[in-house]
C-alpha cells in the first residue's frame, strides 16, 4: 500500500444515519484543513450516494490516468485539497450504481492503492451510512492506519442510538474515535440570531460523556451552507461571520 504511506493521518467520517450531515461535514473539514494550508485529501466512499462531486462543484470532472495510477481532481477553491469519487468515473452522473459487495470491495480497494495521493497531511474519508460493505472494506485495507473516527448524529434520540452503533463498530475493528458531532444542532435564526431548537439538543454530548470520548461540538442548521452544499459554494470563505463557520472551525482544531 505504497501511495499511502506518505498520508500522515486518515480520518474516517461515520454515522448510523443517512441526511444527518456527514458528506457536509466532510467537505467542509477538508476545505477548513486545506485553507490552513494542509495538504487534503477527500475520498468519498459513498458508492451508492456520491454527493461529495457536487457538494465542491467539481460535478463535471473526469479521472485521468497516469503511469503511476489515477490522478484525483484538485478543487477549485484550494489546490492543496484532491478529491476522489465514483461520481468521476460514471458515464452518466444520474447512474445509480447497483453493486454487489465484492465489486464494492475492490473498487475502495482500488480507490485506496491506486490513486496518486502524493505527500498528505490529512485524508478525509466520507463512509455511506451505517456500518456495510464499504466500511469493512475501508477498514481491511486500511489494516491500522486509520488515525481515527468522527462520528457525525443529530439531536434526536434515533440518530443517537444508531451512532452507539457506529461506536460499536469502531471498538470492534480497533478504529480510535476522534470524538462525535452533534449537527443539525438548533437553527440560529438570521432575523433575531437566537438559536431555536427545533428538535432536543445535547444527545450527542450525553452519548460522549456516558462513552468516554471526546465531544467535538456542534454545528446549527444554517440555510446558507445547505445552499452552499447544493450550490459547490465555499461556505467557509462565503460566509466566515457565523455561528456555523466558528462551529466548523472549532471542530477542526480539536482534529
Ligand atoms: P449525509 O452525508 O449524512 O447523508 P448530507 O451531508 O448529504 O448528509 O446532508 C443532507 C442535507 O442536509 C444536505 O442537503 C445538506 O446541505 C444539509 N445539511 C447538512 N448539515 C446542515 C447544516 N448544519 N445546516 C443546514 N443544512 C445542512
């Protein structure tokens, strides 16, 4: 596993549900680490749902070979952040990909040995929810070398306990958790800026503390980085006066 042995840490992004946030927080991790001039690398797993393209308006990319393997696409806001995604490779981006786990298997095999990372200081690894296929095959490739977890829930009771789950899984196959963000954490309303939560708060940091690992923060819903999502904005450069980019950023320093 040669083209990783020059990635210093490898940072799995993990969570029992799908819609809470994950690829969001992914992306603005790598975004957040590649503006403070870190070297990133954002490979997104999410065979079946690759949102991660679009999210950093790189939809239209394609996978170039070269001599060594394939070459990941550079964003567009950063060049330090490379990016990898079954998105690139399909003819048609609205293709679902229907794959049994043996093909899943070797593709994240292929995605993790043949592509030309080159020297990093961070790869982010955006997982589909829950704990399948691509999970299992992340962590026999990776044998050891995952640096750590982040397990990303909301609010809610549910999403919590399916990431007691996503704990379990960790402890099982020896991946050290980072800690767990609580998003979706309360809306902060844009007329009178109080934070207005919408569904109970606090289940995520409950779940730490009761676990013993390291509550990373929350972040609200702001319907600005939800349309910097959908829109391949750089929500951390757009919009650096928020309670939302101060969440992200305080998150980054405790990676
Ligand atoms: P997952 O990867 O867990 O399936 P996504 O990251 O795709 O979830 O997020 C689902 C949707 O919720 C996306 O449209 C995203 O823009 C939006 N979203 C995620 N987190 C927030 C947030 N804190 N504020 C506003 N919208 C958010």
């Amino acid at each position: 596993m040669e083209s990783l042995n020059r990635i210093k840490n490898v940072i799995l992004v993990l969570s029992g549900k799908g819609g809470v946030g994950k690829s969001t927080l992914s992306t603005q991790l790598a975004l957040g680490l590649a503006a403070e001039n870190h070297k990133v690398g954002l490979l997104d797993v999410d065979l079946c749902g690759p949102s991660i393209p679009r999210m950093l308006n790189l939809e239209q990319c394609n996978i170039h070979q070269c001599d060594d393997g394939w070459l990941p696409v550079y964003s567009n806001s950063h060049r330090n952040l490379s990016v990898m995604s079954i998105g690139f490779l399909l003819d048609n981006k609205n293709d679902p990909v229907i794959w049994r786990g043996p093909k899943k298997n070797a593709m994240i095999k292929q995605f993790l040995s043949d592509v030309v990372w080159g020297e990093l200081d961070f790869l982010i690894i955006d997982t589909p929810p829950g704990t399948s296929d691509e999970h299992l095959a992340v962590v026999t490739t990776l044998k050891g070398m995952v640096t750590g977890a982040v397990l990303v829930t909301t609010p809610q009771a549910v999403a919590v306990a399916d990431v007691q789950r996503e704990l379990t899984f960790c402890r099982k196959t020896g991946i050290p958790v980072l800690g767990i963000v609580e998003n979706m954490s309360g809306y902060v309303c844009p007329h009178c800026s109080e934070c207005l939560l919408l569904f109970s708060q606090g289940g995520g940091e409950d779940l730490a503390k009761q676990e013993n690992i390291s509550f990373l923060g929350n972040v609200p819903i702001d319907p600005n980085l939800a349309e910097c999502c959908d829109g391949g904005k750089n929500f951390l450069q757009i919009f650096a006066n928020s309670q939302a980019y101060d969440s992200i950023k305080n998150i980054i320093s405790k990676i």
